[in-house]
C-alpha cells in the first residue's frame, strides 16, 4: 500500500534576520520555487495548501530582548501543528516545505501531541549543517529562532517558545538524532553533554549514507515514530550556495538523496520538512531543480507501490535499560483515548482521531496491516548578529524497525560499500550527476544544454 504525500508549504522567515537594513530573507520563497520545478506532480503528491505565515517586521527589536518575532512564531507554530496534525489524521506523509528553520516549532508540537495521544514518544532525525543549539544556558544572547530551533524543541529557552501548550520538551534529548553537522560545530560538546547523539560529516562520509540512514533507526529504537528534519545547508557550498548560512565541509546531493531515501523507507517515519533553500540566491532556478531531483528520488519509498503504511509502534513499558532507554514491550498498536479502530478499504485499520480539545491533538494511531500486528522486539559573550552566516552556525538480529530498506541494500550490496564519491568540496561538478539505478529518467530534470553550473555571485 502505497503512501500518499501532502505538500504543505510553510513560508516562514520569521526566524532569520534581514541581511540588510532593507531586505527580508529569500528563504520564504522556497516553497513557491520547489513548486515551479514540478515536485507537486513529480511526487504525485496532495496539494495541502500553504499556511501564511505573520508579517516580517523586526520593529525594534535588539539583542538582549529575547528571540525576536517569538509572539509571532509561537502563534505560526500553533496553526503549522494543526496543519500537519490533519495530514497525519488522514494517513498521509506530510513533505513541509520552509521557510526557515523556526518552522520546526511547528513539526514538534504536532509530534508531541501526537505522541501524547498515542501514549509513546516521538523522535527528531535533525539532518543540518549546524546544530541549532543555541540558547540562554551558552550564549550571551538569543535572536534568531532559526538558530536556535534545535535549543528550543529540546525545551531550552524561553518558554513562549520552548513550551507551548505547556508541553516541554516537545522531543527529549535521547530521542534525538543530529546528522551532518560540521566537525567543528559550536555547540558540539553541548550536545554531547546533554546526550543527544550525533553523526558529523566525517562520521556520516565515512560510515556511507546508507548505513547512517540505519544507524538513526537503531538510536531511535524506543521511539513510537519519529520525524525528520532537513537544512539544505547540510550540503557543501560548493553544490548549495543558496543558502542563509553556507559553511564549507558539507555533504553532496548523492549522499543527500541516499540518506533521504535510507531515512523514509519505514512505517514509524511519520513525515519530512524541508529548509533554509533562499531563492534569491538561485536565479536560474538550477538548485531549485537540484533539490527536486534530490527530493522525489529520496521520497521515492514512501510513494513506492510496495511501500508499508505509516504505522506507529506502542508506547515503552515502565522498565529501562542501563543506558535509560526504555523499552516497548511487545504488542500491537493500542488504541488512543478509548478510541475504537476502524478497518479501511486497504486493510490498514487507522484510529479515528478525536478532536483536538483541552491541548489533546487530532491524531490517529497508525496500525499495521489487520492481518499482520505490528511487534517490537522485546529486551532486556557574544555580540553576532541573529540571521547572519556567523548566527545561523551557532544558531545480528533484524534492525528494532525491520529491515532498512531496498535502498540501501542496494546500494551496499555485493560489489561492496556504496560510493561516496568525490568530496563535495571538490566543486561544482558534483552538482549534476547521474541517478541511482532503477531509478526512473522521467524522474530526472536534465542539466543545462551547456552543462555549466549556475553562477553563485552574490553567496556570502
């Protein structure tokens, strides 16, 4: 049973700073240019709208006066929950196009009520070239939300942002994932003394897309479902320039679309957003098509004939490992809220949502296929300015979610490891090159007649 995707534009801005005293970010635009590349048709995806986000308007905010637009993101945030939340009410995979960072605010909150109403947690596979970890507990200051977004899910920072609805955190440290962050991040011992678990591009280069891809599963193995976070300036300049914040030492589009594909080829992936893309930058529109070549090819699981339904696995039980992960015991997916499921027409017996009242979310449990349960194995100071390049970068047995992926046994098949390739930094060449196999052409926009790469004048 084949997954049908939503597209759901998010065309915030609102947590980067102007790049100039009369200019607002580029990154808004995003969807709109995804969407003249044909990804809509391409994906044979559900057009679910855009959701308008408040007007860009700094006023007199300046350092020290907490994020700027909070009011205004912690609102936004609210209505891109309930957007996401109906998607996911129709068993559908939700494709979020930013917009900046700051609309992850969003994606959480929905994943936390969705995980409240299912009675298990929800995880974060944060695919970024900078962590995003910002926040009062390390820095002088707060800005941008866009680069601190990472901070903010985790519950650090201001509460209008960090704990909206009184939920806090919307994802807990040891159910987060960051991958592709540079070697020299920041905060990157941040992170590793909060215990949230990361992958830099060294790491993530040399162990293959693929089998980080598998590598994620596994570090999410008690989550219920988790979701998937992508910066499109995880990739080097070289290939993506169009970006708020480009830093050198990225990963390439092939690697992008293997990690992509590796990451959604399950059931528990419960959907994908898509950020930072600035189309002011892109004048041509070659990294719009770029980017939808990379995301139709990595999306291809979810929208695949034989791909398994959105499904979410129960809730842990009360015991826990020595590492404090606790473990699901085995069963099928339980009901939430008393609700009795409803077999459809496929076979897959979703749970009618109950409608969101007193902050419960209007989500279904996704069970798998009647005639097959879903089980789980049983087991034991600093005076940068927010929105600036400098901002943003601070700003065996069976897998526990089952077999990876056709993906990536093929790629790493009998011939060996897969490919990585060429360093992305090696330049621009990388930015055309050839599909996977088995992959369809019609799926592939063509490079330009002249084979040339499109101009990157004006990238900071």
């Amino acid at each position: 049973m084949m997954r049908r995707i939503a597209v759901l534009d998010a065309p915030s801005n609102l947590g980067l700073r102007p790049p100039t005293s009369t200019s607002v970010p580029g990154c808004g635009k995003a969807p709109g240019a995804l969407r003249d590349q044909g990804l809509l048709a391409r994906l044979r995806a559900r057009d679910a709208g855009c959701l308008t986000p408040p007007r860009y308007d700094p006023g007199d905010w300046r350092p020290g006066d907490g994020v700027c637009h909070a009011r205004e993101i912690a609102d936004y945030s609210v209505a891109l929950a309930e957007r996401i939340g109906s998607i996911i009410d129709r068993s559908e995979f939700p494709l979020v196009l930013g917009g900046d960072c700051s609309i992850l605010l969003g994606s959480a909150l929905a994943m936390h009520r969705l995980g409240e109403a299912v009675g298990g947690r929800i995880g974060l596979v944060f695919v970024d070239g900078h962590s995003d970890f910002r926040h009062p507990g390390n820095a002088s200051y707060v800005g941008a939300a866009a680069g601190e977004d990472l901070a903010l899910v985790t519950g650090r920072g201001q509460a209008d942002l960090a704990a909206i609805e009184g939920r806090r955190p919307y994802f807990r440290d040891i159910d987060v994932v960051v991958l592709g962050i540079r070697a020299q991040d920041e905060y990157r011992l941040d992170l590793q003394a909060a215990g949230i678990t990361t992958r830099p591009v060294p790491a993530l280069r040399a162990e293959g897309a693929a089998r980080t891809a598998q590598w994620a599963h596994e570090q999410l193995a008690d989550c219920a479902g988790y979701w998937v976070h992508i910066d499109v300036d995880v990739l080097d300049p070289a290939v993506m320039p169009a970006v708020d914040a480009p830093d050198p030492g990225g990963i390439a589009f092939a690697e992008l679309e293997i990690l992509l594909a590796g990451l959604v080829d399950t059931p528990h992936c419960l959907g994908v957003e898509l950020t930072v893309f600035d189309p002011d930058y892109d004048p041509d529109g070659a990294y719009a098509a770029e980017i939808v070549n990379t995301v139709v090819a990595g999306l291809r699981p979810v929208s695949a004939p034989t791909a398994s339904p959105p499904r979410l696995l129960p809730g842990p039980s009360a015991s826990a490992t020595p590492s404090g992960r606790s473990r699901a015991a085995v069963s099928s997916v339980p009901s939430a809220g008393g609700v009795s499921p409803v077999t459809s027409a496929g076979g897959v017996s979703p749970v009618p949502s109950a409608r969101r009242g007193n902050g419960r979310p209007e989500v279904p449990v996704m069970p798998a296929p009647a005639s097959s349960p879903a089980l789980v194995p049983e087991s034991g100071g600093d005076d940068r300015q927010p929105g600036s390049q400098a901002d943003h970068a601070e700003d065996v047995p069976p897998p526990p979610f089952g077999p990876v992926v056709p993906v990536a046994a093929a790629l790493d098949g009998p011939t060996g490891p897969e490919p990585v390739g060429p360093p992305a930094s090696a330049g621009p060449g990388l930015l055309r090159r050839a599909p996977l196999a088995g992959l369809d052409p019609d799926d592939m926009l063509p490079a330009p007649e002249d084979g040339t790469s499109p101009s990157t004048a004006g990238i900071a």
